[in-house]
C-alpha cells in the first residue's frame, strides 16, 4: 500500500473530523463593495449604492474583502495586506475595478495579481500582487473605458503605461500552517524597477464588524501588548485570543472597523476612530486618525521599506492562538520549507504521469486558483429585506424587490466562487463544474458544494436550486446531477472511495429539482423544456428569460437537451444505488422511460410534428411559438444544437444482468414501445453480451452534427469549439419584430449585445464548461461505437480519426491556450506584450471567464478559474492516457474510466 502524503494525511484527519485543518483559509473575498448583499437601495442599484470609493470609510454588512487575505471559517478575524507607494492618493487596501454602469464590456478588475500555489487544507499558500511605482489611474481607467464603445476594446491597465520600465512591486505572499490555529505568513517585496523605492507595507488584522447591526453582540477587541516583538492581541468571544506576532515593525496603528458616518453622510461618528483611519494616518499624515490608546478592531503593522532596484526584502508575520517566545527563526523557516515540499509531493501524487514542465505549471496554477477562490458567503434573504434590529429600516420596496420570493434563504458557508473580484458569489451551474477539478484533490470539499446547493436553506421549497445573487429564480442548466455523478466517479477511481451515502443524499434532494424542472418548464406537458437563458446569456435572438417580443414561446433545444442529460445522469445514479438497495430500480425505471419521452419529443412534438431537429441543415434549432400557432424555427447555428450530444449514456450488461426487475421493465418498454425505441441502440459485443446506448442524437445525426461542430470554417477553432459558428460572420440571423431588428453575428472576442449587463458572449467565443462536456460525451459515444465510428477532422481535411481521437484533439486544443507556443507566446495573453515577453510575467496564467474564438486570448473575468479550471482535469487525462496508451489502442475499460 502506498503510504500518503502529509497533505492527504491533514485532509484524513480533517475528514474524520479530528484536526480542523480549513479552520483558517483564503476565504476574504476581493470584492465585497458592489455587492446585491450590501445594496440596502430602493431600486436596486448595487454598484452605485455602494462604490469602491467608500469601501475604505464603509463598514460592511455581510462580509469583508482585502488583498491576498485569509480569514476563518465565519470570518470573525480576517488578514490581508495593504499598500502605499507614497504616489497613491489613497491606501491600497483593496483591488480596483469598474462597476458594470462603468465598463465598456461590463464590470472588470483592472489590477494583475496571481494565485501561485495552494493545497486543499491550505498547509501552504503563495500569490502575487504587482503594485506600481506611480499613483495608481484610477481616473484614467474609469474615463478612458466610459468613453470607449461596446465596439471598442477594453482599456487594460498595461496600457495606462504604469509598469513601464519596470516600475513596479512584485508582492508575494505566502502562508504555512504549523498547526490548525497557528499560521505563518511570509510577505516578499522585489523592486523590479531601475531605481531606489520606499514602499509602506501595513499587514492588517481586522474583526468583521457584527456588532454594530446586531446590537447585542459583544465586541471583540485588539491591542498591542508589550513584548520584544511587535504583537497584537485579539480576543473573540468564539474564537477566544489570538496573536499577531510583527517582525521589526515601525509602529502598529489602530482603528475601529466601524463606518466614517460624518464623511460619508455628515452625521456624527459612533467612535473617533474610525475605518479609514489608517488610510488617512498614512496618506495625509493626520495623526489623530489612529488611537495612542492602541486598541480597537482594526489593526495594522506598518513597515517603511526602503527596496533598492533588483532588491528583495521580507517581513514575516505570525498569526496563532499559542503565545510565542521565539515566533520567527529557523523553526519559521524549516516549517515553510517543509510544506512547501509537501506541496510538491501532493500535486506529484495527484499527477504522477509524465508531462512536459510548462503543462504541470498551468495545472499547478489552476489548482492554485480554485483553492483561492474559496469564500466566506453570508446572505440571509430575510435579514436583508427586513433590515437589522439596530439600523434602520431597509425602504419597504425592498419587500417586492429582486429576491423577496427567497425568504427561506439563510447562507453562511465556504463556497467556492468563479471569481472573487468580478463574481464574489456563487453561480449555482459554475459551481457544478468547480467540483470536478475540486474532486481531484478535495472530494470532500467537492461533496459539501453540491449537498449545501440542496440543503433547505439554499435549495427553495418548490425545489428550485438558487442561481446566483442578482436574481436566484434565473434558471440555471441541471447540471447538478452530472456533477455529482462525476465526483462521485473520480473519487472512486482516485481515492478508492465509493461514498454512496453521498450519491444517496444529493439523489434524494435532485429528484425534488427534477419534479420542479418538470412542473415549472415544460409549458405544455410534451417533454420540450423551456428554461429562459439557461446561463447561456446572449446566445439567442432574444433574452429568453424575459417576454418575448413576439409574445408566445420558444421551445429550446438546449433546455430540452439538458433535461435528457438530466435524466440519464439521474438513471446513472439510480442504477449504482440500485445495486445495494433493490428499491431503486423503479426510480431508475421512471428516469429510463423519461428519457425516452425527451429524445423523442426532440424530433417530433405533438400533432403538429414541430421538429427541433433540421433535416435539411442537419442541426437541431429552437423553435418560436406565435400567439396565431404559426411555428418559426430560428436558424441560429449555436450551442443550442450541440448541446443534444450531452445526452448519452451506456448501460453495460453486467449491470443489466444484476438488476432483473429493471432489465425485464427495460425489454417490455421498448417491445411495446416501437415509436420511442429509435433512441436506444444495443451492440452486440463477442463474450461481453448486449451494451445498451441511451442517447437523443442517433449515429445519422451524430456524423451530421460532428460534420459542422468539427468544420473550422463553422464551430472548430483552433483552440477549441466556438459558442456560435463562424458561418454568422458573413450570414448573420436577423429577425424583425414590432419594427425593430434582433440579429445574432458571430462575434469572438467581447460582445456587441447589452444582454446582462453586456460583460459575457455566448456568440463566438470558446467556453471550457460546454467544451469539457463535449470532449466527455465524445468518449461516451466512442465508448459504444468503438473504433469503427470514424469521422473527417477537421472537416474537409481527408483525415478520420474515431471519437475517442476526437476527443483528444480538442483537449490538447483547449490546453494550448494556456501552454507556450512555437514562438513562445501563451495565445490565452493575446496582445498583451508584458505578459507575452517579460520572464516576471510570462509564467503568470490567467484563467479567464472565455477565450477569442479566433486567437485563443483570455476574455472577460480574468480569474474564473471556476470552471475554467477544467483544464486541469483535461491535462490530468493527457497525462494519463498518453505515451504508452495511445488514444486508438486504448481498452474499453480505460474508456469508461475517463467517460465515467
């Protein structure tokens, strides 16, 4: 038996609940202003009710933010560090970006900082700030970008100039945990500048301030205590003392993290010391600003350093709940020498396949940034819309506002969020895709995101999965049953483990989803499922989430297609609790006969015989319902027709041949049902015996749908599959309505449209969640047609390669655009010149929210790691299957390791 590593060995003893290693995590969001849950407005203006200009003088409600920071798990202490380079008009304390009204493509963070290195207890931590020399262009960036077009690219903060020559700070910070509640901290400051720089360093510790809207509550409190080290103590009633132990530090200042009321409303102050205390103690030098008494609940330790050109200098911290009469030394520095070993002897066993340098950099980093995207997430829906017992009422709009139908909502958990800058909330279909990655090196963390999606005080009494803050009811692709089949499937490959009182639970709770997705979607009883925008934004002709201006209704292709996904991920399910409880074979009976209801309202609905599928076109299509029951199908070549390949499934005859009762209600219904067999197909296999294949794209269709979808003139980029084919370039979908003009082009970088805010497209560029679940179902489809099933690759190329070769091909596509090229450049950093050529950049990944449908450059959210953190699921596999096992000789069974 292979003995673990020391981090598998902290994740052991977390899981049995002996050593609470995520005590203490990165869950400090980066963006708490801006917020739906600190908006308290009337109209429900979140950006504009509370901007990044009071974040410094505002405490907040429901959570705090910071740079590079950490917190416990209820976010009673938080740390982080902040900055001034003497240029600065005002500390930075938090990252910088625009709101949504400011953005030319919506809201954006306008800061470079990288998340390095993280495990799953976060035993070890490193990320990167890099912080100019001059006064940050604040003004310039907000003017700049206001004035730009939605045509016009986004105006980046490389282009403002500010790091030209090098005039910059590289900030690292890195955390080892010696124990549970003892933490050390490492800050390293690089001058990466031509010259001498002064840098005033202030790591900060701060209590979350809930004092002040429960009015009960006792207040925690800080002070220096007198030692030959710099220290600050703090005292929660929970969480008891802690200290902070300062490494030679100037001087530690202190305030109250309470709201400057008499600056930002011209009323009186609670307490003299206020929130933006140290900021105005240190930028416009007011002493008062700050207590001499050197108490409060807010708290910073100032250094002056002064970083010669080349130069590093380092501060080190110490945060734990043990007084320390040696803090830092030898010990220090052998504890961060050792965990940042283990760090490499886990990801080592985590991937232990032979892969070229630069791939396991991209996959160590995008690890890195799923762990640093964890959040302390607190909303109680009731609470916000009828305000605290010690502040004043919210205004009583509020109580049919955005949300009101959410009362039952009470969140206080670690989430993993897509982007703690641009989405510091969860997004319920996202977060399905985070637990992939996740499951590789936490699959316990991956289990508690998708149980805590249907716990009652998320999941909403009719069985609706909340969808993300701006508006819970928005309706989200089912994706959740698929998720937690796959974890459950990894964990077992990777671990051993078989948790099925985890696939039990989260069964249990998605059948209640599934009867609301049935209920609430499906408009006219036939199986055709119209889910509004289904996270898919613009894709469409209209916002499918609001009244058409036709009136009437669509019929989605997309929505019915991932109902059938749904519903053979639930008869997956069904099927493995089946083998230990005969109870669920009628479960899984109902979710077969299901399905073959949905695959065959794909291709024929009701009497009129209105078909989603194009015969002509060989596409699936949505299709409009007008008011007069004229029927339109509009022919947008998108997603929309590609998402019907996800629904596929095998059922292998050692499992038929262990569940009778299923196998003899499976033979009678397609006996007895002639019209709807044509969607399962069954191969007869030498020694094996009969495997079935469940899906709603028949072989005919599958070669006419794979025939577009792998044209490079149509869906197949470079760099993987677009959103929209390129055919709408040059032929563009227009459809006139009540004298206006709705029309999809195909559009790969940012978009054109003003649909949700106008901060994603869906009409061109490479996204990696429908990607990977292409690839996924490409192997499924290989898995059953096996070798023989080969199609052209790229279309029009004379070459043919089988599914699982397919398959192939567009991971190693979707990977390059992060890896380096021929001429050395990573396509994911586009233009970007700094990133593309300077070797303190250069190895730094992004990990946008999208990818230009054309060159592969990152777009949009610049840290969704979230589900673009697939791809280290993908490089996981191009390690695996590799080398020895080329894609053509590979067994079955290897197939169904990866498929499954």
């Amino acid at each position: 038996m292979v003995s673990l590593t020391a981090e598998e060995k902290r994740l052991q003893e977390a899981r049995d609940r002996k050593v609470h290693w995520k005590r203490w995590g990165p869950y400090l969001s980066d963006r708490q202003w801006g917020t739906v849950r600190e908006d308290y407005s009337a109209t429900g203006s979140a950006w504009d009710y509370f901007p990044h200009e009071q974040a410094r003088s505002r405490a907040y409600r429901w959570g705090e933010d910071g740079i590079a920071g950490i917190c416990d798990r209820y976010q009673r202490l938080c740390f982080a560090i902040a900055l001034w380079n003497g240029e600065d008009s005002i500390l930075k304390e938090r990252l910088f970006g625009l709101t949504g009204n400011e953005g030319n493509h919506g809201e954006d963070v306008k800061e470079y900082y990288f998340y390095l290195d993280n495990t799953p207890t976060h035993s070890y931590m490193k990320c990167l700030y890099k912080y100019p020399h001059r006064a940050f262009p604040y003004s310039q960036l907000i003017e700049e970008n206001r004035r730009r077009s939605r045509q016009e690219l986004e105006f980046e903060l490389l282009d403002t100039g500010i790091f030209n020559e090098d005039r910059y700070f590289d900030i690292f910070v890195e955390y080892a945990k010696n124990s549970t509640d003892d933490i050390l901290i490492q800050i390293s400051v690089i001058n990466r500048g031509q010259e001498a720089k002064t840098l005033h360093l202030l790591p900060t510790l701060w209590f979350r301030n809930t004092w002040t809207w429960n009015g009960k509550q006792d207040k925690p409190s800080l002070k220096e205590v007198s030692s030959d080290i710099s220290t600050i103590e703090a005292f929660h009633s929970n969480l008891g003392k802690r200290w902070l132990y300062c490494q030679k530090a100037t001087e530690i200042l202190f305030i109250e993290n309470e709201t400057n009321h008499e600056k930002l409303f011209g009323v009186s102050n609670t307490s003299r010391y206020v929130k933006d205390g140290i900021n105005d103690y240190i930028v416009h030098e007011q002493k008062a600003a700050v207590n001499p008494n050197q108490i409060g609940t807010k708290a910073a330790a100032h250094y002056i350093l002064n970083v010669g050109a080349g130069e590093t200098k380092i501060v080190q911290l110490r945060l734990t709940n043990e007084l320390c009469l040696t803090p830092f030394g030898d010990e220090f520095n052998n504890i961060f020498a050792t965990r940042q070993r283990e760090a490499d002897e886990f990801y080592q066993r985590i991937t232990p396949f032979s892969l070229p340098e630069d791939m396991r950099t991209v996959q160590r980093q995008a690890f890195a940034g799923m762990l640093w995207s964890k959040q302390y997430y607190q909303f109680t829906i009731d609470e916000w819309i009828n305000g605290d017992p010690a502040e004043p009422s919210p205004p009583n709009e509020r109580k049919q506002g955005r949300n009101n139908e959410w009362i039952h909502l009470n969140n206080e958990d670690i989430l993993s969020m897509p982007d703690k800058w641009e989405y510091p909330y969860y997004c319920a279909w996202d977060l399905a895709f985070h637990t992939i990655p996740l499951a590789m090196i936490d699959p316990d963390f991956a289990k508690e995101q998708l149980i805590l999606l249907t716990r009652e005080w998320y999941m909403h009494p009719n069985g609706q999965i909340p969808a993300y803050e701006w508006a819970f009811s928005d309706v989200n692709p089912p994706v959740h049953a698929w998720a937690a089949w796959r974890v459950y499937k990894i964990e077992q490959k990777m671990y051993g483990r078989a948790d099925k009182h985890f696939l039990e639970r989260v069964f249990q709770k998605l059948l209640l989803n599934f009867t609301w997705w049935v209920n609430r979607k499906d408009v006219e009883g036939k199986n055709v499922f119209q889910g509004g925008f289904l996270g898919l934004d613009n894709i469409g002709v209209f916002d499918r989430s609001k009244e058409l201006p036709t009136g009437g209704h669509i019929d989605q292709s997309d929505g019915t297609s991932w109902m059938g996904m749904y519903c053979l991920n639930m008869l997956a399910i069904a099927l493995e609790l089946a083998q230990s409880n005969s109870n669920y074979e009628d479960i899984a009976t109902k979710f077969f006969e299901h399905f073959l209801y949905i695959a065959d309202a794909m291709n024929h609905i009701g009497d009129e015989g209105t078909e989603l599928w194009d015969e002509k076109d060989g596409f699936y299509y949505d299709v409009l319902h007008l008011p007069n029951n004229h029927n339109l199908t509009l022919k947008v070549r998108s997603l929309v027709g590609l998402i019907p390949l996800f629904a596929v499934e095998t059922l292998e005859p050692d499992t038929l041949a262990a569940l009778p009762n299923f196998k003899t209600r499976l033979e009678w219904f397609i006996t007895n049902r002639p019209k709807l067999r044509q969607n399962v197909a069954c191969m007869e296999t030498r020694g094996v015996g009969a495997r079935r294949l469940l899906a709603i794209v028949n072989r005919d269709k599958l070669r006419c749908i794979l025939q577009k979808m792998l044209d490079e003139t149509e869906f197949l980029s470079e760099y993987g599959i677009r959103s929209v084919s390129k055919y709408h370039a040059d032929n563009p979908y227009v459809f006139h309505a009540n004298n206006s003009e709705y029309r999809v082009d195909y559009e790969p970088a940012e978009s054109n449209s003003g649909l949700f805010g106008g901060n994603s497209n869906w009409r061109g560029p490479i996204w990696f969640p429908v990607n990977y679940l292409i690839i996924e179902s490409l192997q499924k489809f290989y898995h059953y047609l096996g070798d023989d099933f080969k199609v052209e690759c790229p279309t029009g190329s004379g070459k043919y390669i089988n599914l699982w070769e397919v398959a192939c091909e567009l991971s190693q596509r979707l990977i390059k655009i992060f890896i380096n090229n021929e001429a050395g450049n990573r396509p994911v950093f586009g233009g970007m010149q700094k990133f593309q050529t300077d070797p303190h950049w250069h190895d730094l990944i992004l990990f946008n929210e999208y990818f230009h449908g054309d060159n592969g450059a990152g777009i949009g959210a610049s840290h969704q790691t979230g589900w673009t953190g697939l791809v280290a699921k993908l490089i996981q596999q191009v390690g695996e299957y590799s080398g020895e096992n080329q894609p053509g000789e590979m067994k079955k069974s290897q197939v169904k390791s990866v498929a499954m």
